[in-house]
C-alpha cells in the first residue's frame, strides 16, 4: 500500500523523542476496569486475559510491550477509548506479566507467536465475536506483525486485520540502537523487573543454572539473552534469536489490512525497523512514520483532552481500512 502521510504534529516539548516517551508513563493517569479470565494453556501454564466488554460484536486483542501489561498507560487509555466508540477490548498479558509469575521456567520473548495463535483461537471457539482485530505496542507490536504474517491466506476470516506501534521489527539493528549510550535510562528501567524475574526463576527451578555473578553485571540485552532467552527457548545464539523473532521478513505475507506506526525520533529503532519498500510492495501492509512521537508516545501537549492522536489514529484505521 502506499506511504500513508500523518497528522501527527505535537507542541513544542513533545517534540523531543525522549520528553516524548517518558510523558505517557509518568504522567497519564489512565486507568481500566477489567474482568479478568485465566487460560490454562496446552503445555500446563495458564495466560490471563483482562476483558473490557460493551456489548460488541467486535473484539479489539491488545498486546503490550516489554515488562508491561494490560494497566500500562498505553493499554488502558486504548481500551478505554475502544470502549467508548463501541468496541469490545481483551488485554494480552504475556506470560509472567499479570502480575503473578506464572508457573513455567519459560515465559514470553518477542518472536513467541504460538501464544497469540493460541489465544486467537481460543477467543475464536469460545465467544460469539463477528471481528477480532489485534493491536500490539512495541514488543507486542512485533508479535503482532509476525502472527499475522506469518498465518498469511490461512489466517482465520474472524481476524480482520492489525495495528502496530513503536515496533523494532528489526531485532538486529534494534538491539544495536538499544546498546547505545542515548537508551541507558530505559535499559536500567527495564533490567529492574527483568533481573529480579530471573532470580525468582532461578529459585524455583533448581535445573536452571542462572549464572548470578554474569547477571549481576549484565548491561545489554544481549547479555540477558545469553543468561535466559537462549538456553531456555532453544536459541543457538543471540544471534539467530534476532533473526528469527524478528517481524520484518513477515510483512510480505501480511493478507490481512494492517498499520505500522513508527516515530523517527524513537530511539528505540534503527533505519531498518522503517519498512517504506515493504509497504509500497504490499497490498495490505500500511506504513506511517511520524517526525515525533518517541517510544509509545504520541503525546500531543500539557492538556490531557488533546493527548489522544494515537487512540484516534487506531480508530481511524480500523473504520476506514479494516471494518469497511
């Protein structure tokens, strides 16, 4: 499809990346009420999903990004916004995300489709929905666009087509980005969460020889990958990790109406996570980079009536392009 041009166009603060991104998480006080359904999943887990329901006929899947869930600012303010225009919602929380560890050594990386597949189907066989529609935000946004992708032609007509946002469908350029001096602050945000779930796992899996001192001094992700994401998926390296989690080889398969908005002052992403070509090449996959925005920002101004561009951007695609 063609380059989709963007209204997008904050006030003067917002228009730095960083400002940009650490906007929404500190200083929006957006809340949902969810009911919340626990899935017991075919290898003896279970995944929680937190639902927002108005009486649709048509469900909205949100997925979140790295160590959020569905009380990220992002996912409530979409839920809520969804709701009011008369959408059903469900939040995804990955495995381990919920708020209670769930009871595997393994939990979520960015390439782990087999749990959407999963979920998708089960929304599917159990409730009554005539449109399911997936939203994923960063890491969530990578699952989103290799699902859908990935299920091509076959992809079930219930799914009507997706949305992504601030997604490094590049994981090997992205981790380089990452690396960088300028991504520190948010590296240490991350690692918090994300070393202390290691230690716990490495407590209750006695099997699991969690290298405490390398931990410790772990700085990358590359390093937790090493530690975590390698030995316990199954990976050879971190390398062939990127590779095959990555959402960017998938966007030529995409069969389904689907929005990709990336920022170019999201310092998250490389050159290579802004597929123009892909886009142009496809008849399906839709392509948005806006100048400002950051990471999961797209905040607007200090009047939080006017800070809801990306809300109404979702909605806007998926009136215009999705349920037409």
């Amino acid at each position: 499809m063609p380059i989709l041009k963007t209204s997008f166009s904050p006030t003067l603060p917002f228009k730095n990346g960083y400002f940009n991104t650490i906007y929404r998480p500190l200083f929006m006080k957006d809340k949902a009420v969810y009911s919340r359904k626990r899935i017991t999943t075919w290898d003896g887990d279970f995944i929680d999903l937190d639902f927002s329901i108005v009486g649709s006929k048509t469900l909205v899947l949100l997925i979140h990004g790295l160590e959020g869930s569905s009380n990220s600012r992002y996912m409530a303010s979409t839920s809520n916004h969804l709701n009011k225009i008369g959408f059903d919602t469900v939040c995804f929380n990955l495995r381990g995300c919920s708020g209670e560890d769930n009871l595997l050594l393994s939990t979520y990386h960015s390439g782990k489709t087999d749990d959407v597949d999963f979920i998708v189907k089960n929304l599917i066989e159990n409730y009554t929905y005539k449109n399911i529609i997936i939203v994923g935000f960063s890491l969530g946004g990578n699952l989103t666009l290799k699902y859908i992708g990935e299920q091509g032609n076959k992809i079930s007509p219930i799914v009507k087509g997706a949305i992504a946002i601030s997604v490094p469908i590049d994981i090997t350029s992205a981790e380089k980005e990452m690396d960088k001096f300028k991504n520190k602050f948010y590296i240490e945000m991350f690692f918090k969460t994300m070393k202390n779930k290691l230690i716990e796992k490495a407590a209750k899996f006695p099997t699991y020889n969690l290298d405490k001192e390398k931990l410790s001094k772990a700085t990358k992700f590359k390093h937790l990958e090493y530690l975590y994401t390698v030995p316990v998926f199954g990976f050879k390296n971190p390398e062939d990790y990127w590779q095959q989690a990555s959402a960017k080889p998938y966007l030529n398969t995409i069969a389904r109406p689907t929005l990709l908005i990336n920022s170019k002052d999201d310092t998250f992403l490389s050159k290579e996570c802004f597929p123009y070509q892909e886009a142009k090449n496809s008849n399906y996959f839709f392509f948005e980079a806006t100048k400002y925005g950051g990471h999961v920002g797209f905040m607007s101004s200090f009047v939080t009536e006017e800070n809801n561009w990306l809300e109404k951007r979702i909605e806007r695609f998926i009136i215009e392009n999705i349920l037409i």
